[in-house]
C-alpha cells in the first residue's frame, strides 16, 4: 500500500482536496468496476476484483484502548471498502471475522460482536454530537449481526441490525435504501468458534438533518476524494463484557465514538484495470476459512 501513497498525495494536492488532518491513517478505497455489480447477500463471489493490496486486515488493525492485537484464536478479520460514482453513489463493505465465542444481546451499549463505521463524508472533522443535529456533521452507524437490547435498529434475520447512538430522529440514514445490509451469524450466543460475516453499502451524507433525506445533503462520489471515516469491530466473548475494540486507527483514537478529528483519511481512487492474479485472492480467503 506504501507505494502508492506518494502519487497518490500528488494527485491530492493537484485535485486541491486536503484542508484537514486527522490523527488517523491513512488508506484507499478502490472504486467498483464499471458495470460490475455488489450484491448485498453476504457472499463475497462479488469481490473477486478486489486487488489484495487494499484488503485491510490484521496487519493494519490495532486495539484503540489497549494498542495491542488480540491472538488470532481471539479474534482475526479483514474489511474490504469500494465505492460507486454517480448514479450508484455509494460505499460497499465486505467483512469476514473469526471469533472464538459469538456473543449478542448485551444489556449495555455495546456488548456484542459488531462492525462499526464513523463517517465524515466532507472530512472537516469536529465534535459531532454537539450543535443542532446530533449526528448531522458526521454519525455512527454499526452493523450488528442480531438486535441489540439497547437500542432500536433497522435489518433483520440474514440482514443484521443497523442501530445508532443518534437521537432517533437521526437514524433514517439507518434505513433502505440509504443503507443496505446482509450477515451471517451463528442463531445462538455463546456459540464457539464462529465466521460472522457483514457486506453492505451505504450513501453518504454531507449533512444529515432530522426531517429526513430531502432536507439533507447527499455527498457526491469522486475519485480523489478524502473520507473521513472510522471503522471498528467489538468482539465480545463473555456475556456483558467487550473484550476487545479493534479498530483501522491507532491507540486512544477510541474518541472516533464522538469527535471526527479521530477518523481516517480515506482516499478513493479512481478505477484502474485489474492487475492482480486471481490466485493472490483466492490465497486470501483461504486464510480466513
Ligand atoms: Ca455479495
Ligand atoms: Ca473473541
Ligand atoms: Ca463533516
Ligand atoms: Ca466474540
């Protein structure tokens, strides 16, 4: 990924793009192919594009509180990240987790195995749970593979859960067709040695405002962009307790929950034929069966 990173910033800086840092990393996001479609079922068949060089995975994941990696048999997963131009406009994710206990239901906010995303789609960062719309400069959204007890969310069974820490004005951003999610997940908690899986895809909002998509501002795709965005998984193995938070970020940037100056540069780039044996992906996800 280190190659790419000095032309990239050239062309950054030629698009004129760049007027804020985070404490974050830095990644890219390649775009979908042309005509190529992602079905949100869950199933990664769809991904065979993906060139291995963007998979982000163990190598670049950190514990937020604790810097430290859970050992593969805790806890190991990748994310997959592609965006769509105009008329698309969207981001798809695709998620794969190994968990050695599945847990759900916590009675606290949040005590689950889940995948979850900070977004700052026009990257100018701050506190977003102040001002007039809690959740309208930048949100939380998580993928949960069953309902949380704490909040309310949008899916259900073979979807997951999509919920929020927003007032519930805040969460049609939630809602199909703004985002749609699939998963797969074991049926009961406390199930051993388990693959969870998250694919889906959402738009992205510039601002979000509580009346609804009409009086919000839809941001529009485009290559060389920067995102500001935060992506973490809990993995809970006993009932009630998180014992791990495992984020794309470095340690103490666990503050992503509520201030976007903690996010990460996500970078989309424009589409490039494929240049990526078939073989190198299907190593990939042979090491995740
Ligand atoms: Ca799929
Ligand atoms: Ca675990
Ligand atoms: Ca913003
Ligand atoms: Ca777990």
């Amino acid at each position: 990924m280190k190659k790419v990173m000095g032309v990239l910033i050239g062309i950054i800086f030629l698009l004129g793009g760049i007027s804020f840092a985070h404490v974050g990393r830095t990644y890219y996001i390649p775009q979908v192919p042309p005509g190529h479609q992602i079905v949100i079922d869950a199933e990664d068949d769809d991904w065979a594009w993906m060139d291995p060089a963007y998979v982000i995975d163990r190598k670049y994941l950190t514990d937020d509180i604790t810097g430290e990696m859970p050992p593969v048999d805790d806890w190991d997963g990748f994310i997959m990240l592609a965006w769509t131009p105009p008329p698309d406009n969207m981001i798809y994710y695709f998620s794969r987790v190994k968990d050695d206990v599945f847990q759900i239901g916590g009675k606290a906010y949040p005590q689950d195995d889940y995948l979850e995303f900070g977004l700052d789609a026009n990257n100018d960062g701050g506190n977003f749970r102040k001002g007039v719309v809690n959740g309208g400069p930048a949100y939380q959204a998580a993928h949960h593979p069953g309902p949380t007890v704490a909040f309310e969310g949008y899916g259900g069974p073979g979807k997951g859960w999509m919920v929020n820490t927003h007032p519930v004005e805040q969460r049609w951003v939630l809602q199909e067709p703004w985002w749609v999610c699939a998963a797969k997940y074991p049926d009961e908690p406390g199930t051993r040695d388990v693959v969870l899986v998250y694919e889906g895809k959402f738009a992205l909002w510039d601002r979000v405002d509580y009346a609804g998509p009409d009086a919000s501002e839809r941001h529009i795709n485009a290559a060389g962009q920067t995102i500001g965005m935060a992506i973490r998984w809990g993995d809970s193995d006993e009932k009630g307790v998180r014992d791990n938070e495992i984020s794309i970020g470095p340690k103490d940037t666990w503050q992503n929950w509520t201030d976007a100056d903690y996010f990460n540069d996500l970078i989309l780039l424009p589409y490039e034929a494929p240049a990526v044996e078939p073989s190198s992906w299907g190593a990939i996800k042979a090491s995740f069966r």
